[in-house]
C-alpha cells in the first residue's frame, strides 16, 4: 500500500513480506516527494492476518491525516 500528501508532499509505504522461513515482517517507509529524505522501519508481526490489520489501521490513521491511497 502506498498513500501521498500532496498537499505537504509526503508518502508513506507499508510492505507485508515473508521471509524464507514464514515468518512475516511489515516494513513501513516514509518520506518527502521530491527529496530522498525519509526512513523504514521493520516490524515482525505474528501472522498474515495480524500484519493485514495492521496496515488497516496505517491506512485509516493515514486518511484521518489527508493522505490518499495511490496504485503502486
């Protein structure tokens, strides 16, 4: 999932992978729009489902704060 600012122009990320061993990370990265300014951070969630609601709530966090969700 990928949600932009465009007033502040800024972005936020969330990636749901799992590695080699099943387990799941959930990695959020941050950012400026026309800068290479920004951050990640890696998170180990317990399951799929815990890590898909997870990014439920990134999102709604992200609409209450005037982001829109845009097509990776």
């Amino acid at each position: 999932m990928r949600w932009v600012h465009d007033v502040k122009g800024r972005y936020y990320q969330a990636h749901l992978v799992e590695d080699l061993f099943g387990a799941w990370t959930l990695i959020t990265v941050w950012g400026a729009l026309d800068s290479r300014r920004g951050g990640m951070h890696s998170t180990a969630v317990d399951s799929h489902a815990d890590g898909v609601a997870r990014i439920e709530r990134i999102a709604k966090r992200r609409h209450r704060h005037g982001y829109r969700p845009v097509a990776l």
